[in-house]
C-alpha cells in the first residue's frame, strides 16, 4: 500500500497504526474540503462514500483486544433473573436465555464482520445458554451446543411429546445443566407422560445444576414428582406449576439451597417440604402453599432450625379439626421479612396461626410483618409480639379476629416524645402501617391522631404511610398537626364514607 492510500484495506478489519491514523484524518480533511466544492450529485454521493469508509478505519472499536470483544459479546446476551411470571400462551418464562433469532445475540454478532463474527464463534461461554422453542429443529441445536466447548448449560424448553428428541439430547448433557427452566405446556394429548419418562430418565443427581425453575401453562397438570439427589451447588428451587411431589434420596447430604419458592396452586404436603428445608441450612428465602400442618406424633415434630432464613412468605390450608400450626416447628433467628396467609375449608374450632409462638420463639430481627390472619388471628396476639420487634418498619394486617384499638394504643408513645432520639414508642423504626379487621368497629379518630403524633420526630412524623380502613379519613385529616406531617410526607388513608 503506498504512504497515504488506504483503497486497498476500505471495507477491511485493518487496523491502522498511529501514523497511519494521522495520514488519514490530513486525508479525510482534504476529501471534505473537496466534497464542499462539488455541484454534481453523483459525484458527490460517491465522494462522500468514500469518505465514510475512510472513517470507518479510525473507529475504536478496531484498536480492541479481541478478548476485551469477547467479554463485551457476553454481556450483550439476554438473561432474565428467575420467577419472571407464570408461563404465558406467549411462553414469556422460557425466555429467560439466549433466543436462536438472527436479530438478537449471539447470532447477530455474527452479521457485522468477519472478524466479529470469528471472535464470536470462538467465545463459548455466548453459546453456553439458549431459550429453545417449540418445534426447533435438533441440528439447529447439535450445532449450538457444539459451539458452547465444555461450559456449563442454561436453557429453557418446553416438556411436550413433540420435543421429546430434543429432551433426550439434553438429558445427554445432564452433568452439565446449570440453571434450567422447564415449561409444561399441556397434560392432554402424552405430554404429561412424556414429562414423567423424560424426568424418571434423568440421575438424580445433578453436580453442576443452581437453578430449577418448573413452569405450567395448564392449571390442571396433575402432580409432578421430582426427586432430589446430590446437587452440590443447587441454589434455587422454583416451582410455578399446579401441583408437584418431591422426595428427597436417603442418606442425602446437606443441599447449598438458597431459595425455595413452590408457588403450586394446589397444596404441597408439609412434611414434604419440612424434609427439603432440613437439608437445607442455609437457605435464605421459602415461599410456598401448604396443605396442612404437622402431627405431633409425626418424625418430623422437632424444631427446624434454619439459622440464616431471612425471607418466608407461606400460605397455610388447615381443616376443621386442624389443632397445629407449621409455624410452631420453625426456628428462624435471623428472619427479616414474614408474610403469612391462612385458609380454610370449614372454619376451626381450636386452631388460632401461631405467629407469637414464632416470634417469641425465635426473636427474629424482623423488619416486615405481614399477615392475613382469615379471621382467626386475635389481634392481642400481634399486640404481644410488638415489645419483640425493634426493627419493624412495616406492619401490615389484614382480616384480623377483634378490634384494632389495642393495635393502636401500643404504637402510640408520649406526646410530645419523651426525647428527639427516642420516642418512646414500641417499634421505633416503623415506617408502614396498615391495619384492617373483620370487626365492623370503627377506632376513635383521636388514637389514631395521638399515635401518629407521638412518632414525629424534630416535626415530622417517622410514619411514611399510614392506612386504616375503619378509621375516617375526614376527621383524622381535619387536625392542623396531621396536616403539617401530611405536607412533610406523610401518607393517610381511611374510610372516606364516615
């Protein structure tokens, strides 16, 4: 090439060095100059083409590593964190992963040039994860998963008989599953037999697996059995189907579980989920629906211990004659966040949710509360738990059993505070309220203004929201100094017909 012609590398991955860089921007410079003088339309079109290829060989992009290339490329891959929605009829779940499109990474990577499309071929770790449609052809797949050399798998696909080649394909690469969705689209027509042969067919091992993730677009799919055995780095365990069976292997070893969301809309058996949890010390959020509570004479009475559970959110189904609450065999000293629904099919004669025995059994550092008591959650039970709960900032209570002036009284300090450092309320540190009762009693709008005074702290309130729907609105908003801390942030709602 001569000094100050690049004709021959235009249109090329050349890489010009620093005093190439600097003939082509004196060259760039004097075609412009040349482009402003020219009248003729093609000629102009045609310079000025020139010049953007001229250009092209100082973008930056060409001064890269291909390495640095290469670990920008994997973050322009698609991935959705798990739990993003129960499976739509647009399969929304499976696309957590990589899409086989040729508008979307990896495959479009290939499409700008050459030497883009090389770097891209050669980094595994692009071709490591793929959401799989329906119907997707299986040398499509032979060829994707090639490309992926020897890294660990992450996929979504759709448990059908008509994918049933590419399930035992992937059943092939099982030591190598890492963070798995799998849809069940329908239990007519096979599928659901074909799900059960593809998971039966599996070891129930799984060494390199962190995330399952079990999806239903069918609400009534029949119960899903899953066996879980050695899974050393399993981590999270999501299952949004209508019902699933799980049984753990004897003599399993502790599972490095982190998360447990079992978002069935039937009922999961407790001792089910008792005997998954105790293998699971330091899991840190539980989710699920239960079907009913724990014997006493049952294996499985012993206090649970789960030192590092910072999450729960359980949904509780008891029948009439039900005398225990799963509740009473949890111990979870470090839970920060407890959300509690009870259901019923019959209303109980002896059972009451058990939410103080939990609290004054574990005293958690709790920071969230809420609960749906059905009715048959005696607010004096909640009233006793408050002196355990320093860090509360939200309290939510729905269908209490009983009146919520109690409630109200034990959140409500000396007025004015007894210092600007402390103000002499339990649960100094509540920023959320919200109280509703089965109850048709309406608390005195005074108490209600007392309590909200008394959190103020240099003028404003440390109540950020504040909702009682069997308080009126009106009367506690017609008060000067609750307009004050409405105007500094605070937020009421009450009933807006009393």
């Amino acid at each position: 090439m001569a000094r100050g012609t690049f004709d021959h590398v235009l249109g090329t991955n050349y890489v010009p060095t620093g005093h190439e860089r600097q003939l082509l921007a004196t060259l760039i410079k004097s075609k412009e100059q040349e482009l402003l003088c020219l009248r003729d339309t093609i000629m102009f079109d045609k310079l000025n083409d020139d010049i953007l290829a001229h250009k092209a060989l100082l973008t930056p992009a060409r001064g890269l590593p291909s390495e640095l290339v290469s670990e920008v490329f994997t973050h322009s891959v698609n991935y959705l964190p798990p739990a993003q929605g129960q499976l739509g009829y647009n399969d929304g779940s499976l696309h957590r992963f990589a899409k086989p499109s040729v508008n979307e990474a990896p495959l479009v990577l290939g499409r700008i040039c050459r030497h883009w499309r090389t770097i891209a071929l050669s980094t595994p770790t692009l071709w490591s994860t793929i959401s799989i449609p329906r119907y997707f052809r299986i040398i499509g797949l032979q060829t994707w998963i090639s490309r992926a050399g020897s890294c660990d798998l992450s996929f979504g696909v759709f448990v059908e008989h008509a994918s049933m080649e590419v399930l035992n394909f992937l059943g092939s690469y099982q030591q190598r599953w890492s963070d798995v969705v799998l849809g069940l689209v329908n239990h007519r027509n096979g599928d659901f037999e074909c799900g059960r042969r593809f998971l039966e067919s599996l070891s129930p091992g799984f060494p390199s697996l962190q995330i399952l993730e079990v999806c239903a677009r069918d609400s009534s799919y029949p119960p899903i059995p899953l066996v879980i055995g050695p899974s050393p780095n399993l981590r999270n365990l999501i299952f949004d189907i209508s019902s699933i069976r799980i049984t753990t292997l004897d003599d399993l070893p502790p599972l490095c579980l982190r998360e447990v969301d079992v978002r069935c809309e039937w009922w999961t058996l407790s001792k089910e989920l008792v005997t998954l949890l105790r293998l699971s010390p330091a899991v840190q959020v539980f989710r699920a629906r239960v079907s009913k509570g724990l014997e006493p004479y049952e294996p499985h009475r012993d206090i649970l211990n789960l030192p590092v559970l910072k999450q729960m959110d359980i949904v509780v189904h008891y029948e009439d004659d039900e005398r225990f609450c799963v509740l009473e065999r949890f111990h979870v000293p470090a839970l920060e966040e407890l959300s509690f629904r009870t259901s019923f099919d019959r209303i109980p004669h002896v059972y009451a949710p058990q939410i103080r025995s939990l609290i004054h059994q574990s005293h958690p550092p709790l920071k969230v509360l809420r609960v749906w008591g059905s009715h048959y959650l005696p607010s004096v039970d909640i009233m006793e738990c408050l002196p355990f709960l320093p860090l509360l900032s939200t309290l939510h209570l729905e269908d209490l059993k009983g009146q919520i002036d109690g409630l109200i009284n034990a959140l409500t300090g000396p007025i004015p505070p007894s210092s600007d450092e402390l103000t002499g309320c339990l649960c100094p540190e509540l920023k959320e309220i919200y109280f509703d009762s089965t109850v048709a009693h309406h608390p005195n709008s005074d108490s209600v203004i007392s309590m909200i005074l008394s959190r103020r702290l240099s003028g404003r309130s440390r109540l950020a929201d504040v909702t009682l729907l069997q308080c009126s609105q009106s009367e506690v908003l017609a008060d000067p100094r609750i307009i004050v801390c409405i105007e500094k942030g605070l937020k009421f709602k009450g009933d807006v017909k009393l």
